[in-house]
C-alpha cells in the first residue's frame, strides 16, 4: 500500500480540483466523494484547487486593487503601520525581515497583516492585538474584513470536511477555531531593479512549510509558486480565475501525525528580466485558539506509524515558529 502511495505522488504534475458546493449542498453521495477526495489529496500531496467557496471575483479584485496601492505608498508611510513588536501579527511587516525556518537571508517581500475581529465578548480577545488600517486608504478595512470572513467560513467548511474524513465529529474543529488566530497576510513580492543589490541566495518565498492548520490562498497576480514533490521534483501551481489553493499547514500535519501532509513550497525568483516586475498574493492562514492541544490524534498512531510529536498547545508552537523565522525575538 505504502509503495503505490508513493506511485501515485510521483505521477501528479497538477493538484486535484474538487468543488465546496459538493460538501456544503451536494447529495450525501457528492459530499461523501468531496470527503474522499480533500483526504485523499492532502494524505498524498497536501494541496488541492477548491472553487465555488464563497470569495466573488470582485470582492478579489478589490482586495488585489486597494493593497497594491498600499505598496505603492512610500516606506515612510508604511512604516506608520509597522508594528514588529507584536511579532508583525498586525500591520506592515518590512521588506526581508521575515525569512525560513533554518535560513538567514530574508525573503525578498513585504506583508500587510489583518487579524481576528472578537465581537462576541470572547475573552480571547485580550491575547491579540487590535487590527490597525492605514489612514491613507480608508476602504481597506471593510475590504480586508469581508476576504478575512468569507475565507474564515470556507476554512471551517473544508475542516469539517476534514474532520469527516479523519473519523471525527463533523464538528470537531468549531469550536477550537472559533475566534482562532487566523491571519490574512497581503503579500508584495516588491521589484528587483538592481540584481547586484541582493544576496546570492535571496529569493522571494524560500522552501517552506505554513505553521497553521490549512492556508487558503487567492490566486496570485504572476507565476512562481512551486510545491516539492516526494520525488524531490518542484510542481508549479496555479489557480484557475474561479479557484482557490488549500493546503495543509505543520499544526495539521503534526495532529494527524503526518497522516496529512503539510507539503514544502516556495516562490521562486522569476526570469532576471521579469526581476523587475512585482508580484502580489494573498493567503488566509487558519489557526486555531492558542489553547488547542496538537497532541497526535490517537486514531492516527500505530504500530506502523507511532507518535512523531511531543505534546505541546497551538498557542505554545506558534510563539516557538514565530522565533524561528525571524518575526519574533
């Protein structure tokens, strides 16, 4: 089983595509197959393609439109909404200050940050600090908040899903993300006019794996994501207009005891003649409450695959992540 698992993975030259609407108003029979196909896929490769989950193509665009002209504004201004002593969970996070876990150079990329809105009395509100918008463009608030909510609701949909597939309640996941520290990073992959300017090794997003339960990514504004195949083979990844990219992060895989894998991925640098020209994403990160244990789910320990993971909250392994890749100090 273990060998045509791998077989398998060696063949795909593109993620699966599977459609939300099947699980959320499908028969029982799509949503059972929607169930099969997101565990299948991210047991095998971590990512898929998921459309009809709710972000309009316009709402998109106005999020795309309005932090391009946030990147446009000057480093001084920008700055106004650098907040690096909340470990950049807010605001404006500067060019190369974050950077991979094991590596030194900084990514070649600034981010906007927007977090978690508490207005049902939670008092998990006092662990996160207050969003902060920029004065300069005063619609990016209502904007930022409707992509954050609409990507919120299809994340806690496809871990319902998830849940099913896992042997789980469907709902096992509600409540340990309800008011989760979820994050929706706006991300400037900032042109390269001068080459000789930048370290040898600098590129825009080096090989890594997300820290959150799932990442659910819009489509990007140019080429470059690339996910590591077990082959060692680098895929390129792109989203069709209507979709969306959801991927595994290291607190799922670390739950599931790598029943489900948190696959390795980067941004690569594009053709030095394109160094030039920016590039823009934007992923929600899904986190949960910081008081959700991560400790390996008993159903996916054997005797073939025993316990990978020491104990530890999801609180406690973001705050250790945070400090390896540079946010954090």
């Amino acid at each position: 089983m273990e060998q045509t698992e791998i077989v398998t993975e060696m063949l795909f030259e593109e993620i699966p595509s599977l459609d939300l609407a099947d699980f959320i108003n499908g028969t029982k029979e799509k949503k059972q197959a929607f169930v099969e196909g997101i565990g299948k896929a991210f047991h095998q490769i971590g990512f898929v393609a998921i459309k009809n989950h709710g972000l309009s193509d316009e709402l998109s665009k106005k999020l795309y439109a309005i932090f391009q002209q946030f990147f446009a504004l000057s480093d001084d201004i920008k700055q106004k909404y650098d907040f690096s002593t909340g470990a950049g969970q807010r605001g404006y996070t500067g060019k190369g200050k974050e950077h991979a876990k094991g590596r030194s150079t900084g990514d070649l990329k600034e981010f906007y940050h927007i977090g978690q809105e508490v207005i049902d009395g939670d008092a998990i509100k006092s662990e996160y600090p207050d969003n902060v918008f920029p004065d300069e463009l005063p619609d990016l608030k209502n904007i930022g908040l409707e992509v954050y909510q609409t990507l919120e609701n299809a994340g806690k949909n496809i871990l319902r899903a998830i849940a099913i597939y896992l042997g789980l309640d469907e709902n096992y996941f509600d409540s340990r993300v309800h008011n989760g520290n979820s994050i929706l990073r706006a991300i400037h992959y900032y042109p390269i006019l001068d080459i000789s300017n930048i370290a040898d090794d600098a590129v825009r997003a080096a090989a890594h794996g997300d820290i959150n339960l799932i990442t659910l990514l819009m489509g990007a504004s140019a080429e470059g994501l690339q996910i590591l195949r077990k082959d060692n083979k680098w895929i390129p990844v792109t989203a069709l207009p209507d979709q969306i990219i959801v991927n595994v992060g290291d607190m799922l895989e670390r739950l599931t005891n790598n029943q489900l894998k948190s696959t390795i991925h980067r941004v690569v640098n594009p053709p030095k003649e394109k160094m030039n020209l920016p590039r823009y994403s934007m992923p929600f990160f899904m986190h949960p409450r910081s008081e959700m244990d991560l400790n390996c789910l008993e159903s996916c320990i054997t005797s073939e695959n025993p316990k990978q993971y020491s104990d530890i909250t999801a609180g406690n392994f973001l705050e250790e992540r945070l400090r390896e890749i540079g946010l954090k100090k």
